[in-house]
C-alpha cells in the first residue's frame, strides 16, 4: 500500500481487523480516520466501519456484563458471599471498562464527527 496516504491505509486496516473479528483493533484504526480531520465528514463506508467497530465491542462488553450479573445472582442464591464481592468487583470493573467505551465515542461525536456534519 505504499501508493496511499494515511487515511486509506487506516480503513484498509479497519476492514482487516473486521474481518478477524478483532474489534478493539478496528476502533482504534477508525478513531485515527475520524481524529485525522482532513475532510469535512466521513463517507458512508467510513460511518459504517465507525459504527460496527464500536457496535461489536460494546455487544461483547455487554455480553460479558450479563453472563456476570447472572453468576452474581446464582452465588447469591447459594449464600456464596465470598464469591459475590468478588463477582461484584469483576462487575464494576467491566462497568467501568463499558463507560470509558461510551464516553469515548461521545468525545469523538462532540469534537469531530458533529461539528464536520454541520
């Protein structure tokens, strides 16, 4: 890919880590495209790719998050409190994991995605 600029390489890499399922990776390759600011707004292809990056990894948190809630709830119908302080904590620890996440993506809406599409 020598012959492209920055831009092409990052949603080539997108798509690459899309196809290998490693959605982390892909969020990462499409916050450099929406950070780069060399054109007003992204194309629809670049929209698509924004959103099923931050789509699947946000799923799989929220996968975890209730696979965990439900462990939590069958330790406390054992009496299992040793092992629901630590699911609790394991919980709070995706929580917070799940926010950083959104609140990544509104930082990323506020200063680049909204203000390119006015």
């Amino acid at each position: 890919m020598p012959s492209e600029g920055p831009r092409e390489e990052y949603i080539y890499m997108a798509k690459l880590t899309a196809q290998a399922e490693s959605y982390e990776e892909m969020v990462e390759f499409m916050d450099k495209v929406v950070k780069m600011g060399d054109v007003e707004e992204l194309t629809m292809e670049e929209r698509n790719l924004f959103s099923v990056a931050y789509k699947n990894v946000i799923r799989a948190k929220r996968a975890s998050w209730r696979i965990i809630s439900s462990i939590e709830q069958k330790e406390e119908n054992y009496g299992n409190e040793g092992h629901v302080a630590f699911i609790k904590y394991y919980k709070a620890k995706i929580e917070a994991k799940l926010s950083k996440i959104c609140n990544r993506i509104l930082k990323l809406l506020d200063s680049h995605l909204i203000p390119s599409a006015i």
